[in-house]
C-alpha cells in the first residue's frame, strides 16, 4: 500500500485558504473542498495574497511561493477530495468534526 501525504481542508471560507497556504508552505500537497465556484475563487484569489504578503515581507521567496502555490488544489466533491483519507479523533472531544489528512 502507497502511503500519501495529503492534506485535505474541507471547507474553503475564512479559514481554509490560510490552513492550505501553511500546509503548502511546509510541502504538502493540499486539496481544498469547496461548496461553489465563487467559494473556489475566493480561496485563491487568498492564497495568492497571502503568499504575495509573505513575499513583500521577504518571509518567504518567489521560488518558495510558486512552489507552495503549486502544491494546492481545488475540489467541489467531498467523496473525491477525502479518497484514500484516513480520519483521526478529533482533539476536543464534544466536537463531531472529523480532521483529515492523507
């Protein structure tokens, strides 16, 4: 069995931009699940500036932001952006969320 190393954010609202441009950043492939195309759009058109701002600051380089804009994804289809996923408990134990990754 192949072992990925995938992170999938679900969700592509206030959060899920910012959690996706990390995890690229750290080099991992990122797959975003998004409700509608503007959602997608939205998502990033964020990303995108806050590499941009990462740049400007010299925080990170040119090669560094193409890099990690590279490594994300967008998906509408949550069955296909968690294939192959494994879920672990989540950390707060009232809360029925699942966090995902691959």
């Amino acid at each position: 069995m192949k072992i990925k190393k995938q992170i999938t954010v679900v969700g592509a609202g206030m959060m899920g931009p910012g959690i996706a441009t990390s995890a690229a950043l750290a080099g991992h492939p990122v797959v975003i699940v998004h409700r509608s195309p503007a959602s997608a759009d939205r998502a990033i058109d964020t990303i995108r500036r806050n590499l941009a701002q990462l740049t400007d600051g010299k925080l990170i380089d040119r090669a560094q932001a193409d890099t990690a804009s590279q490594k994300v994804r967008l998906e509408s289809d949550l069955a296909r952006g968690l294939d192959g996923s494994f879920e672990h408990p989540p950390m707060f134990p009232r809360e029925r969320r699942w966090f995902t990754a691959r």
